[in-house]
C-alpha cells in the first residue's frame, strides 16, 4: 500500500545524496525542488484548474482589460467594444470578443 502522506523534501534529500552518484545530483535536486515547488503551488490554491466564465460584468471585463469601468463603457458606447444585453440586463462581455479587442487595438494606442 501507498502512503497518502508525502515525504518531506529535506528527507529525500539527505537519502539521495547518500545513494546517487555525483553526476545525477543535479538531476535528483531538481525533481524533488519541482515536486516540492508543485505542492506547495496546490496547497496555497495556485494550480485550481476552474473554468472560467465566458460572460464577464463590466468590474470583471474592465479588470480583465486593466482599464477603468468609465473607460469600457465609453468603449462599448463608442462601438468599439461589443457587449451582450438580455432585455434590460446589464452589459455582459464576452472573454474572447475582449480578446479580440485588444489583438485588433495592439500597436494603435
């Protein structure tokens, strides 16, 4: 049976260094800085592999951009930005039109 429980790096070190030839040294030392780099990236909430909506409010699409919320709505007045509407909901933007948006403007400002 496996145990659940990782070995602590600093263990792993010591046993490799005693056992692995000098040449695979390097090696050894970055697969277990990798692994404990890696666990310590999921353990802090890094590496969630959450899907992300597609449809974002304008905070969201003005972050997304790292502009203001007055500048995208004068963006989306202009037509320059395209946004969905449901009856008299709020704007929502959609991430790949956004995308779209800054590939088009790159270079022009």
């Amino acid at each position: 049976m496996k145990s659940s429980v990782k070995p602590d790096p600093r263990d792993s070190w010591t046993a490799i260094t005693a056992a692995t030839p000098r040449d695979g040294l390097l090696k050894a030392f970055c697969d277990i800085l990798a692994e404990a780099f890696v666990t310590r990236l999921e353990r802090d909430g890094w590496l969630r592999h959450e899907a992300q909506p597609r449809l974002m409010n304008q905070r969201e699409a003005a972050d997304y951009l790292g502009r203001s919320v007055r500048w995208l709505r004068e963006e989306t007045g202009a037509g320059r930005i395209e946004c969905v509407r449901e009856g008299k909901s709020r704007p929502r933007y959609d991430r790949e039109s956004l995308d779209r948006y800054v590939e088009q403007r790159n270079g022009r400002d």
